[in-house]
C-alpha cells in the first residue's frame, strides 16, 4: 500500500556513492564495503598485527594460576569447591577445561588482530556435541556459552580450542609432533571454511549448519568415519547409565519426581540462608515473563512440579544450578535446567564499559547469535533473594558420547577438523567473514603460528597442573572428601 499525499510521514531519499539511503524522517547513513574492500580491511591489518605474530606465548612472570582460580571461589557454594578441585586434579585437560580464567588473563597479553566477534569464551574440545533439531535433523555445534561475550578478537576462540586440542592430545599419548600436526589441521579447516564464507551472502552465513552426517561423510577413512559417528550418536537407551541426566521415579501419591543421584542430582534442604536459597516460583514467573509470546504460551502448558540440585561441569562446579521437573496434566515431563550466570571471564579483554547487567541475557544473546539452531526454552530470570543471574535452558539427553570415546579410536583428528570447521561458522554470523578471511589468507602462516602457541600452552598447563597439585598437597585449597557432594547440613538450601 503506498502513502497518501498529506500523510506527514517523510521519506528521505539521497543519492551517495552510488547507494540508495532510504529512512522516515532521518538522516542516518549506512556504511556499507563490498567484500573487495573488507577483504583488503583483513590484509592491511596484517602489517600490524602479523599472522606469525600469534605464536608468541606472553605470560606474565607474576602469574599465580592458583589465586587467578580462587578469586572466583567467593561466589561459588563453598561446600562443593572440594569437587571443582578434585576434578581438575585429573590430568592436564582436566585442568585446562576448569582453567577458563587463567588463559583468559593470559590472552591480556596476546596480540589481536582487531576483528572482533561473538565469541564462546571456553572453546575446547568437551564443548561441543551433536543436537536434534526440531525439524529432525541432527546438528554439529558448540554447546557452552557461560563465558560467551560479543566484541572480542576472534583469535581468543581459536587459541582456547588450539590449546585444548594440544593439551588432550599429549594427555592421551601421542607425541609433541602429532599433536601439533593435529592443531595445525584444525585451524586449517577454519580458515580454508571462512574463505568459503566469504563467498556467500550474510543471509546465507546466518542459515548455514553443521549437519552432522554430511560432515562426517567429507572423511575419506571408512572406519574412521563409522567410529566418529557412533561415538557422537551412540544412543544412550538405559538412562541409568547416564549421571549427568536426571531420573524419574513416583512419590506415595504415584505423581514423578527426580530421583537423588549424588553426588550429581540431589533434593536440597526446605530451609536455608540467604547463601544458598533460591525462590523457585518467583525465578520461573519472571524467566515466563521475559520470553517471546509464542514461546510463553508453550511453557505455561506445563508447572513445576519438583526440583532438585544439580552439579555440573569442571569449570562451573560450585556455582548454584537446579533441574525443575514440569508436568502437564496428564503428567507429561519436560526438564528445564537453572544455571547460574556469572561474569565472563573474557570481560577483562574487552576494552569497552559495556558490561552486561543481566548475565543470564548475556549467556542466552550470546547463544541466539553463535549457534545453527537454539533451543526455543532458552531464556533468563534472577533470584531476587540472593541477586543470582540465572539462564535457563531444556535439559535433554543429548545423543553425544564423550570425547574420550572419541579419542580412543583414533579419530582425534577428525573430530578436531570438525570443531574447527564450527567454530569458524559461529564466528562468521557475527564477525565479519570476509574481513577475517582476507587476514587469514591462503597462506599456512596462521595455523604454524596457532600450532606453535598451542604446544607452549600445554607445557604451560603441564606447569599450572602441578602446581595445583602442589596447592592441594600444602593445603592452600579444600582437600576433596568422600561426601564434599553434598551441602552440609549447616548449609540448608531452600527451593
């Protein structure tokens, strides 16, 4: 329908460099490059910040990894530190995967190319997995984004997944060379798949996806590829083998309710301090309020109907994280998971003051922009008695097995290359890809550089280790105890 003469409304057309601006009633401009230009923005940042340059490892000679992981001790539940530290005792990757921090205090040092994205923030190996899609269909992607922060040099992500893959490699045996041939593959993959992206639209990059079958298809090893596959899909039909997912049983009155699972899945205390309470009920009304109206009008099918306490991962164990079990009324279960959002540990590279009020929204926008297909629960919410910022996500059994699985049967590098190959696609829907492109090249200049920061990093992580060890043998940090799973009873936690 078009406008009628007398309406009031103005449209402003100009004529620069050839563009057509068009607005109502304002003058803004758009500053839009063609891709030749962008590609020659990536070049010319080159002569700055050199591609060879990103092997230097800079650490700080004062750096005490221990205390950069303490200092997030205080706002963690101090009854469940025992664990983080127990788990990270492991082996070097196991240290690594809890050690977000301290790399990103250490990357305060590294040089960056100016080509900023929405980046994850823990890109290592364990944080990514294989999804059902609603339509289906089964995706590759990342799956963490409890560090994740827009505006952030796209080297920092790539460095974090380059030292994962150096440090699991050696922790599994294969030698110094391997595993840098190994780093040196994956950051390959991602700049050979941003040189394809390059070339597509940004319509196109947004609705580009890792489908796992295809992928998995593009490795020429026969073996190598049914191995890959039935290690990332191995369907988990016994739920009593899987920990990590929570189980149903039936109260006196035959209504579901999780099943205790310690130290993983627990009931928690009905009283409790302000420390470690959390106002289920209010936390839910406000997470239904901040949803879009189609995806309100799901959720309020379904009411809480239990909950329980949830331990989870190396790198966020002691932060406070529920499972709320909802029933429609004819009982039919949906898990919703209420994990606490801290702040970023990337907020100390970022030079602008634009923090995040809300972590919870930043976790969720962060996940929105990075990811093929997000989940349609996802959404935020606050514990208004403790001031926690929560984000909230469907719990589901997720078809994937685990990296070890993975490595076991060789196909590290494989399964690297794909990594890679996602990251690189998360990166373009926020970052400019042909920007990043045009300073990656098709030179191997960059991933030499990766690989050789990579190694200096696992023999820095070796050190860090250790020196956890250490800590723990001095007693500078909670010594695991065979019931440190569960809150004490002096430290009862209300729902």
């Amino acid at each position: 329908m078009g406008l009628k003469p007398g309406s009031g409304v103005a449209i402003l057309i100009r004529f620069e460099e050839s563009q057509i601006v068009m607005g109502l009633d304002i003058e803004a401009k758009q500053s839009l490059q063609s891709r030749r230009q962008l590609r020659e923005v990536g070049k010319e940042l080159r002569k700055s910040v050199t591609r060879a340059s990103h092997a230097k490892l800079a650490i700080d000679p004062e750096r005490d990894p221990i205390a950069i992981l303490t200092a997030t001790d205080a706002h963690r539940i101090p009854e469940l530190l025992p664990i983080r530290y127990q788990r990270m005792t492991a082996s070097s990757f196991a240290f690594f995967r809890g050690a977000a921090a301290v790399m990103a205090s250490d990357l305060q040092h590294a040089p960056s190319a100016g080509l900023p994205v929405q980046a994850c923030g823990d890109c290592h190996l364990m944080n990514f997995g294989a999804f059902d899609t609603p339509e289906g269909g089964i995706l590759f992607d990342i799956n963490d984004f409890d560090e994740t922060l827009p505006g952030i040099d796209f080297s920092v992500d790539i460095k974090r997944l380059s030292a994962s893959i150096a440090v699991a490699a050696i922790d599994v045996g294969l030698s110094d060379k391997k595993a840098r041939l190994i780093v040196s593959e994956t950051v390959k993959a991602y700049r050979e798949f941003m040189l394809d992206l390059a070339q597509l639209s940004p319509l196109e990059i947004w609705h580009t996806s890792m489908v796992l079958e295809r992928e998995v298809k593009a490795i020429e090893d026969g073996a190598l590829r049914g191995h890959i596959l039935d290690s990332l899909m191995r369907a988990r039909k016994d739920l009593l083998l899987d920990g990590n997912f929570p189980r149903l049983a039936t109260d006196r009155n035959k209504a579901p309710k999780i099943t205790d699972h310690p130290p993983l899945i627990y009931h928690l205390e009905e009283e409790a301090d302000k420390t470690h309470s959390f106002d289920a009920m209010s936390a839910f009304a406000r997470y239904r309020e901040g949803l879009p109206p189609e995806r309100r009008i799901l959720v309020e099918r379904y009411a809480l109907s239990d909950l329980a306490f949830k331990v989870v991962g190396i790198g966020s164990v002691g932060t406070f994280c529920t499972v709320g079990l909802f029933l429609t009324a004819d009982r039919d279960p949906l898990f919703l998971q209420v994990k606490e959002a801290q702040k970023s540990v990337l907020e100390r590279l970022r030079k602008t003051n634009n923090k995040h009020l809300h972590q919870g929204q930043r976790v969720v926008e962060g996940q929105r922009v990075m990811q093929a297909a997000s989940d349609v629960f996802l959404g935020w919410t606050q514990d208004k008695i403790t001031g926690r910022f929560f984000y909230v996500r469907h719990l589901k059994n997720r078809r994937l097995g685990s990296i070890g699985e993975v490595m076991e049967g060789g196909a590290l590098s494989a399964y690297a290359v794909l990594c890679g190959r996602t990251l690189a696609r998360a990166h373009a829907r926020s970052g400019d890809a042909v920007a990043m492109a045009g300073y990656l090249g098709r030179s191997n200049e960059f991933e030499d550089a990766m690989a050789t920061f990579s190694m200096s990093y696992a023999e820095q992580t070796k050190r860090d280790h250790d020196r956890l060890l250490a800590a723990l043998a001095d007693g500078q940090l909670p010594k695991p105890a065979t019931q440190a799973h569960k809150l004490n009873q002096g430290s009862k936690v209300a729902v």
